[in-house]
C-alpha cells in the first residue's frame, strides 16, 4: 500500500486498516476536485442566497459553502405571484423567476467577504453573458462558479441552455478560459438527456457537476380551475425528488469521471451519506432549510460524524462511491 508520508489522513487510513479495533477521529473535510471544504454541506442556490450577513450566519451554523442566488447580467424581477407553495405530501413547487439583483449589484454586496467560502451561480443565453459577469467578481473571494444549466421554467436560459448540447460546450470553454477559479455545471432533468449534458461540460473542461435542479412539474387549483403558479409551470423540490437526485448522482458517477455535488429532497444526515456512498463529494441543501432552518446544517454534519465514528471512516473521500462496489 502506498500512502503520502506524514499526512493524517493517509496515516490515519494505514492505522485503520492495519489495526481495524483502533478509533479514528473522523474529519468533515472534503475536496471537490480543486475545491476543499471544512464540510460537505453546501446551500443549495436560491435559498436564502441574498446577502452577506447571512452567508456569515449560515457559515457559522455548519454550512461549508453558501451557493448564492442565479445571477443575470442585468437585474430580473421574476415571475408575479403566487411563485411557490408547498406541496402536499411534502415538497416545494416554485417559479420565482430568477429573480436577482445582477451580478454588478450582488458583486459590491460580497466584496467585503472574508471568511464565508462563497460559491457564484450564473444564469445566461451566450457565452459573453457569462464572460461579463465573472468580471464584476474580480475582487471578490470566489471559492467556485456554479454554471445554472438547468432552471426549468424561464425562457432561454437554466434548462433550455443545458438541453442545447453546442451551446454547453462553447459557455463551459469559454468560461474555463476566462477564469482559474473552479467551475461546477448544474444539470437537471430536461429533453436532452441529463448525461449527454454532464457529457459534454466534461469534455470541454469543466471541473464539477451538480445534480439536480428542479423537476419541471405544475398543479392546477380545482376550484379556480387555473394552474396555480402564475407562471403555469414551476419546479419540484424536497423530499419528493430524492431517489431521482441520487439516481442520478450515482449514474454520472459510474459513468464519467469527475466530482459530484449531490443535490434534491436531502433533509437528513441518513439522505447525505446515501449520496455520498452513490458517488457525490459533497451536498446541498435547498427545501430542508426552508423546511427545517438553519440547524439542520449542524444536524446534518453531526450525523454525518457519528456515522463515520460507527463505521470507523477517517474522511468522507472512503465513503465516496462505495454503493457502486459489485
Ligand atoms: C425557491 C427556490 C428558488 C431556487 N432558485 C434557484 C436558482 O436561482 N438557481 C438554481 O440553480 N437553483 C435554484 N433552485 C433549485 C435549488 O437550488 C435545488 O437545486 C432544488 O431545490 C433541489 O434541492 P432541494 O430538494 O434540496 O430543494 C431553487 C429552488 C427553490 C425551492
């Protein structure tokens, strides 16, 4: 067995396998490809995503990085109301509209940011969108950008962008040639097959997949008897989307070989191991919050511990993928 001399993990992994009786302190730590994290909880995007003092807030409460909202280029109003409502049975169904202040505007807002490892989502038609707004974060400390390759329900950016497989390609180069800091896609279920897209990010560079936005869905209110989102049509989230989520973190992770951020329905310390053993790196969370607020960070962490303790893991890296094994 070979092992880098000196490290804590690699000895503490040795000592573990050599002396399998022996405790190892478990450690939260993880890397998603270039992006390390204290721990594997992240903020999903569009939760909470809005200003500086709460990232702070939400870091001091577990979370290993906070997603912020889609950005445009310019600022967008979103959909008129109702755009969310919660689903009976369990789960949200919403279309905001991607409401957001622009990235000029929410740049100057986390300009002054030290500590909170932040993590910049960016919706857009053409590469040059996505060109423009990594400028406005120039002097901003950006951990990662997450590219919205998937909202399923505002025209011509998120899902129909990730559907068009050359348009994929071009936005992922040229955002990896504007920019060393690591890019993850966020890829959802649409017409396209999610894999080809996933497929596609991969070959033109990219460093990271999140899986999965929204399911595209609707409700239709029987007394009005009209859809009862303003914009018809919204996405799905929370504890309904689980099994697709994890059905598709571990097919991208048994098909292509790059880091996985698991996303959709995690609620629960039980929910984020299953996502890790299917292949993810790390997780976010987006219903849960609103659901349960911000303790479940630390819950979800917590858990996580104990579970390492019990099954005597060292790093969350050894539980990666592990469903996987025949
Ligand atoms: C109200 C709301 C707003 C959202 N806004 C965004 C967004 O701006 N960008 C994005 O990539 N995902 C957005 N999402 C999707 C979430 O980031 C996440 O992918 C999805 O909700 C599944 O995770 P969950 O089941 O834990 O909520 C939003 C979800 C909700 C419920």
């Amino acid at each position: 067995m070979t092992f880098k001399k000196g490290t804590r993990t690699s000895n503490q992994l040795l000592y573990s396998k050599l002396c399998p009786l022996i405790k190892v302190e478990p450690s939260l730590e993880t890397s998603i490809g270039q992006i390390q994290l204290k721990r594997p909880v992240m903020l999903a995007s569009g939760i909470l995503g809005i200003s500086l003092d709460v990232f702070n807030r939400l870091h001091r409460s577990g979370a290993g990085a906070v997603v912020t909202k889609s950005l445009s280029t310019e600022p967008w109003d979103g959909y008129p109301n109702p755009t969310i409502f919660s689903v009976k049975g369990g789960g949200w169904m919403n279309a905001v509209g991607l409401s957001n202040p622009g990235a000029a505007n929410f740049a100057k807002m986390i300009e002054p940011n030290k500590d909170v490892p932040i993590i910049v989502s960016m919706v857009g038609s053409i590469p040059e969108d996505f060109e423009l707004m990594i400028k406005e974060f120039e002097n901003c400390k950006v951990t990662a950008y997450e590219l919205n390759l998937s909202c399923p329900h505002v025209a011509k950016v998120g899902l129909e962008v990730g559907d068009d497989p050359e348009l994929v390609k071009k936005i992922v180069s040229t955002v990896k040639n504007t920019t060393d800091v690591p890019v993850i896609a966020k890829v959802g279920l649409g017409t396209t097959h999610y894999l080809k897209t996933v497929g596609t990010a991969v070959e033109s560079g990219i460093d990271a997949i999140t899986a999965i936005n929204t399911v595209r869905a609707m409700a239709i209110d029987v007394e009005t008897q009209r859809p009862i989102l303003s914009n018809k049509f919204g996405g799905l989230s929370g504890t309904p989307i689980k099994p697709i989520a994890l059905r598709c973190v571990y097919e991208i992770s048994s098909k292509y070989d790059i880091p996985i951020i698991g996303c959709g329905g995690i609620s629960t310390w039980e929910d984020a191991v299953e996502f890790f053993l299917a292949g993810a790196s790390g997780i976010q969370l987006g219903s849960a919050v609103g659901d349960n607020w911000i303790g479940v960070f630390n819950e979800i962490n917590d858990g996580i511990l104990q579970y390492m303790k019990k099954k005597n893991y060292s790093t969350i890296k050894e539980m990666v993928g592990l469903a996987k094994k025949s």
